[in-house]
C-alpha cells in the first residue's frame, strides 16, 4: 500500500494512497508509484560498490512516515499509530496522519525488522551496512499529546512532555541500530534540544547524545530563520556534521525564477555558481542575504572543524514528474558540489582581502566553467548518451539596435531566429551582434544537436 498512489481515496482495500506532488490519478502511474525490489536494492548496492560508493540508506521516522503508518494500519504487532490519539497537528506538507507514535512497542518492533532487513540486503549483496539515517526531521507541534497510550507513557516514566519523548524515541532507536553494528545519522533535529531565552524558542546542541558519534545532517541555514550557525553549533558542540545547506545545496529547488525552470522557491534558488561559491568553514562570506543576519552568529571552532564530515546535495526526487528531470536537476550543479566536497578550499576561500578574494574567485570561476562546458559535459555526452543534463540558456542583451549574446558554459552554440520561430540545430550560428527587428529567438545547443531553453527579445 505504501508505495502506490492513485484516485479514488482507498480507505478500506489498503492498496493504495492519495496522490500528492503531482502523482496524479492513475494507480500504477511511475511517477508517484512503485518501489524497490530486494534484487533491485541488492543491484544497486553492488553497482556502488564497485565504484567505491557507499550506499547509506534513510529511512524517515518519526515523522514523514505516512507510507509506513498506512501500511501497518490493522496489523497489531507492527503498528506505528495509537488509534484513539486525538491530537491535532499538521505537517508542511498538509498531513494529520503521518508520526510514528514512540509509546507504543509495536513502533520499535517495526523498527527493528526494517533495520534488520536492510542488514540482510547489505550482506547478502557482499556490501556490509555501516550507516544509517534515521530521519527525524519535521515532527509538527501538537503530535502524540491526544494519545491515551503517550499519556500513560508520560505518567509512567515521569516524563515532563511530549517533547521529551523525542528523547526516549532515538534513544531507542539507537539502540535498535548499535545492535546491528551500525552507526545513527539523522537529520538536525536528533541533535537539538528545544529551549527559550527571552520568551522566544531556540534550538541548542543536545548534550545528551554529542558524544555518541551521531550523524548530523544539517540542512536549515535560512537567512533569517534564525539557524544560520546551526551547522556550527552543532560541530563545535561534538556532533559529527554533513553539511546539507538549502542556501547552496538543495538541487530540487529550481536553477532560477524563469517560468521555464521547473522546481521549488522556498528556499531561494540554486544555479550552478552557489554550490561552487560555498566556502564549507566560513559559508557566511558568500551567502547572499543581508550580512546582519550573521551578526551574534556563532563561527566554527578549530576543534567544530574536525567534526564537519561531509557536504550533501539534496534532491527529492518525489518533485520529479517527468523522465530525465533527475539528470537535468542534478547536473552539471553535482559537479560543483564535488568542487566543493572533494578539494581542499581554493585560495579565494581563505583569502581575507576582499578585492584580492574576489579576483581570485574570478579566474578560478573561469577555469571551473571551462573545464565543465569544454570538457566535462561533452565526454558525458559520448560516453552516457542522451543524459539530459541542463544545457544554459542563453543572455541576451538589446542596446542601440543591437542584440549581444552570452552564455554561462563555453562548448555550446548559439542558434537564432529572427522569425519568432524556435532555433532548431540548422538555424543560423550567433556569430556576433544581431539586429534587432522583430523577434529573436536563441538556444544553445550541444555537440549532439540537443536544444536548451530558448531567450527571446522582441523590437520595441
């Protein structure tokens, strides 16, 4: 039932669930439906592997977990929800029904198979688990404190609130995963404490757990939200730390504000620059937003330095309706991700004169899109054909009668039209200035014909 979507409403066969993001009606459509096999898991591990890639599987909980709460609904020994809780709640995304419930036994029993048969996947796929996330992001206010069953928990244990069963939830969890031999991770919540000062809320590093070797990834860095230092308090706190920012690295938010880019906005937008642009140990240099919303913030330690793991580029895959939308979304940002990942910091990043910072930037920006246009995009283009990475759309710039032409990554051409029709690969090369009279129409194109997002400037 968890893995299928479709119309109507199925509220008693238990075989499907509501479409949402764009699933849309039908039952058995690939977008919005379907999963993964265990020959299919297994295909995967092994293929990484033999890449040196590690596979770290997440398994959200314990919220974002509707699929699994609808799937066990009716089977007393996995059951994930308390079905006298009246409590009131609503996530971002508009659900009343998707958080695992941590009174109940049933929870962790359910726990404990799925972790256990991802171990199982993972050796008999000759790949041994070694992490695992465990989620725990975005559990709305208002959960589990109209549960009879949390209630008595509560009363029983002497437990203050529902917040601190969040607590007791990882505790266990983590209990659940050692047994295993596996190490937790989890989004920033399961390193955070819930506090005030002054009357208003704020989250703190949890003392509880920072020495655990726990896993966080931390993705809300938001100018204004408050947690632009979250990844560093964390670090300097103890807690092993992924940096995840959705300022620079949330690949399913759209590349621009262009109606032609599909995506999301609420986290800003993330073109092939930012993530390139990101300095890992001193990200509040280059984000763009109001510099004040860093005053008082706190920096990273040398001791919070050796705590900061990794970075991650985040694409949820569920906003993807259409075939190829995961190559065009990925790429090339990913291999500005790994710029950033994967080299120690250029001499731009750690250059403290302003003007000298910037030209450095400059020329190492240069050799960045270069080296993707001219050497990066065509080799993917002979050796994975038809992969649809985005291909830059085009500048265009109207002043004196003229039209100029540029574009983010050299290795492409330019083809216009002057018709208002759209460039195809036998329209006119962009050979410089074009006369303005009446529509103009450019693309780039690839070596193998393939057509970008089209600019248009029309006469006055």
């Amino acid at each position: 039932m968890g893995g299928r979507r479709g119309h109507p409403p199925d509220s008693l066969g238990g075989t499907h669930l509501p479409p949402a993001f764009g699933s849309g009606p039908a039952v058995d459509r690939p977008f919005g439906s379907g999963f993964y096999s265990r020959a299919d898991y297994i295909e995967i591990l092994r293929y990484a592997a033999a890449r040196h890639i590690e596979v770290i599987p997440e398994i959200e909980m314990p919220g974002h977990a509707r699929a699994a709460v609808k799937a066990m609904q009716g089977n007393p020994q996995y059951a994930l929800y308390d079905p006298d809780d009246t409590s009131v709640y609503s996530t971002a995304q508009q659900y009343h029904d998707n958080v695992m419930n941590p009174a109940l036994e049933s929870t962790y029993r359910f726990i404990e198979q799925v972790v256990g048969d991802l171990v199982a996947m993972h050796r008999d796929a000759g790949v041994p688990l070694r992490h695992i996330h465990m989620g725990g992001d975005e559990v709305p206010a208002g959960v589990w404190e109209g549960s009879p069953v949390v209630q008595a928990y509560l009363k029983a244990h002497g437990l203050a609130s529902v917040d601190d069963l969040w607590f007791v939830f990882f505790g266990r969890v983590e209990q659940i995963v050692k047994a295993q031999g596996v190490s937790l991770g989890g989004w920033e919540e399961i390193a955070v404490r819930k506090t005030q000062r002054d009357g208003h809320g704020m989250n703190i590093a949890n003392p509880d757990f920072a020495t655990h070797g726990w896993r966080a990834y931390v993705w809300n860095n938001v100018p204004g939200w408050g947690n632009e230092d979250l990844a560093y308090r964390l670090a300097n706190g103890g807690y092993d730390v992924v940096l995840s920012p959705v300022s620079n690295y949330y690949l399913d938010l759209a590349w621009n504000q262009s109606p032609d880019e599909s995506g999301l906005d609420w986290g800003g937008y993330v073109d092939l620059r930012k993530p390139f642009e990101f300095i890992p140990f001193d990200y509040y240099r280059n984000i763009r937003a109001d510099p004040a919303v860093f005053v008082g913030k706190d920096r990273l330690t040398d001791y919070g330095r050796t705590h900061v793991v990794g970075i991650q580029g985040n694409l949820w895959a569920e906003t993807l309706t259409a075939d190829g939308r995961v190559d065009y979304m990925m790429l090339p940002r990913l291999l500005a991700v790994a710029e950033r990942a994967w080299a120690p910091d250029p001499d731009w990043a750690k250059e403290r004169d302003p003007a000298r910072s910037a030209s450095l930037f400059r020329d190492d920006w240069s050799r960045f899109v270069n080296v993707v246009g001219q050497r990066e995009l065509p080799r993917l283009d002979r050796e994975v054909p038809g992969l649809n990475y985005r291909i830059p759309t085009p500048g265009l710039h109207a002043d004196g009668g003229m039209v100029r032409c540029s574009v983010e990554l050299p290795g492409f051409t330019l083809r216009y039209t002057t018709d208002g029709s759209e460039p195809t690969a036998r329209s006119a090369v962009v050979s410089g200035p074009i006369p303005l009279r009446g529509t103009i129409r450019v693309a780039a194109f690839n070596g193998a014909g393939r057509k970008g997002h089209t600019a248009r400037v029309s006469a006055p």
